[in-house]
C-alpha cells in the first residue's frame, strides 16, 4: 500500500475510508498507525480475556463463559485493526464483532439457572439469527446509527436479565453495580468525545507526549467497557456458580474474576487424599 501525507505525516495505510473518525489525530504518534492510543487501548479487551480463557479451562466451566472471553479477543483485535487502518472493511469488523460477541453474555446471563452443561438451543438460533440479520443488513447500509442501535438493544437484554437475576438471586452487590457504572462511565467519554473535540484538541496541544494520551477520551472508553465487559463476564460467573452451588473465590479487584472449584475435581482431590493416608474413598 503505497503511503499519504495526513495532516503533514506520511501515513502508511493510506487515505480514510471509514464512515467514523475519532477525535484523535490520525498518525500523530506513528506513521504505521493511524490512531495510536485508541488502537492499543484496545489490548484491554485481549489480556484479560486470555486470563479468563486460561481460569476457565483450568476450573473446567461450560464452553459458554470461554466463548464470552473469545468474543472480547474478538473485539479487542478488531478494534485495534480498525483504528490502526481507518478503513471501512476494518470498521465493519470491529462493530460487527461487538454485536457477535455480546450475544455470548446474552446465552450466559438467560441461562445461569439452567441444569448442569445444558443447552438452549432454541435461544442460540435466535442470538444467531439476529446477529446474522444485523451483519447482513449493516454491511448493505452502512449506516453507524443502525449498529450502534441494534448493538443497544442486546446490550439492554443483558442489563434487564442481569437486574432480574440479582432480585431473585444470591449475588455480589460488587459485581452487580461495577459494570454498569464502568458502562455508564465509557458513555459519557464517548459523548464528551464526540462533542467536544476541538476543546480536547486545545489541552492537548498545551500537554507534553506521552500525557496527550490521557485526553484520549475513546482510548478511555476501550478501557472503561473492557472493565465493564470483563466484570459482566465475571457476574454471570458468579450468578451460575451461586445457582449450581459451587465453591468459588473472587479474584483480581479492578479486574475481577471467579476462580470455581469444580465438584469432580473436589471429589477426585477428596480420594486422592484419602487414598494418600491410607483411607477407603466412599
């Protein structure tokens, strides 16, 4: 790809086709990324996720809840492609891959009072069903408006099921309340980004490198939602485990996860135990 000057730097991805910009500079930091501090605020979607992925497999939960920390590596490299091109291919993999992977923490939060290793196929269609309507129709349109409403709508699902499952059930106020107000939080830098962006750009101008980055009000809402989405993933955790009775520790403050001890592996440490001093296993 051959490179543009942008804003008097050379650009290696060339001109932007995205239909979205954001108030960062484009190649203001590196001439082989476009927006630097919202792409690599992208990373905290994937490192915890991994971490996630890595708990799961050991504590031996159900696929769904690895599923949901797949869908944040999803969202968090499509995202840093996006912002890393600004290219309308990269934009259609990062909204579409947030309307896919959110519909993981919808399966998860409808069916954390469902019997052991079950599986709703019926409400599987469905999540696939709209989410392929919604890729379809938004890569005919094109149109930022229909994303960001039919990515509003299941995220609403997932708040009204999360508030009607902790009334009703045993749950962490904690969790309950962090990631909606790390939600609540990233909208409003969104907003503050989208609106105000030439005052952003005035303090900014007046800030030495590297504290520009901290006036990067979308790299903040990367931030902010990856918390959100990572302690949402955390609540159903914790709301499932609760339901199924299962021993299970609250790990990692800020960044919160449910370590689970799962009953076979109980069962088979109990025996190995007993077998170790000499005891018949029952």
């Amino acid at each position: 790809m051959a490179p543009v000057e942008v804003n008097g730097k050379i650009g290696y991805w060339g001109k932007p086709t995205a239909t979205l910009e954001w108030c960062e500079d484009n190649y203001e930091v590196h001439t082989s990324i476009a927006e630097f501090w919202n792409s690599w605020s992208s990373i905290m979607f994937i490192v915890p996720a991994f971490v996630g992925i890595l708990f799961a497999l050991e504590d031996k939960l159900e696929v769904r809840f690895i599923c949901s920390y797949c869908g944040m590596i999803l969202v968090g490299v499509a995202s840093f492609i996006f912002h890393m091109t600004l290219k309308i291919e990269s934009q259609m993999l990062d909204e579409l891959s947030m309307v896919w992977s959110i519909t993981f923490f919808v399966y998860s939060a409808y069916e954390c009072n469902s019997p052991p290793h079950s599986r709703n196929y019926p409400l599987a269609m469905l999540i696939v069903v709209y989410s392929a309507c919604v890729s379809i129709c938004y890569v005919i349109l094109q149109e930022p408006v229909f994303h960001q409403t039919a990515f509003g709508l299941v995220t609403v699902a997932v708040l009204v099921r999360t508030f009607y499952c902790a009334r009703r059930m045993e749950c962490s106020k904690f969790l309950l309340i962090y990631p909606l107000v790390m939600y609540l939080s990233a909208f409003a830098l969104w907003l503050i980004d989208n609106n105000f962006c030439d005052q952003l750009r005035w303090i900014r101008s007046r800030v030495p490198f590297p504290f520009t980055g901290l006036f990067q009000l979308h790299a903040w809402w990367h931030v902010l939602t990856a918390l959100a989405s990572q302690s949402q993933a955390a609540f159903n955790l914790h709301l499932r485990s609760s339901y199924l009775k299962q021993d299970f520790k609250f790990k990692g403050g800020l960044i919160p996860f449910i370590r689970v001890t799962p009953k076979e592996a109980e069962q088979n440490g109990a025996k190995s135990k007993m077998a170790r001093n000499g005891k018949k296993a029952f």
